[in-house]
C-alpha cells in the first residue's frame, strides 16, 4: 500500500493527506466536549473541507483521464 501511494503524484499525495487530516479532525471534533453548537459548527466546516477536496480530486482525475485519452485519439487518428 506505502509503495502504491508513493507511486502517485505530489499534487495527489497532498489532497489524500488533506482528506486523511481534515476526516480525522472531523471525528475528533464530533466527540469532543464542546458545546453543541461549537461542535456541530465545527463539524460540518471539516466535513465541507474534506468533501471539496475530495470532490476537486475526483476532478482532477477525470481531467486527466480526458487529457489522456483525448492524446490517445488524437495520436491514433494522426490529428
């Protein structure tokens, strides 16, 4: 699993670790002894964190993909 995602590019390795931080504090948060509107604050502001890393990573892999692919067709069809 290490050698697999030292496989990957800077770019990604940075947003996992992000995803892995901000997740964690989310947790974290959600059982921690604030008061509730402190906690829930908190809360949804790390879950909205890490879910738009996640979703900015998701497009990041699909441009991508269509970059890649675009040079695949392109280099069969000789464009």
């Amino acid at each position: 699993m290490l050698g697999e995602i030292r496989r990957l590019n800077r770019e990604t390795r940075v947003q996992y670790a992000l995803m892995f931080i901000f997740g964690a504090l989310c947790i974290g948060v959600a059982f921690a002894p604030l008061e509730e509107t402190i906690r829930i604050t908190a809360v949804g502001t790390l879950f909205g964190f890490t879910a738009g890393l996640w979703v900015s990573h998701l497009v990041q892999v699909l441009r991508r993909a269509a970059d890649a692919n675009r040079a695949d067709v392109g280099g069969v069809t000789g464009q």
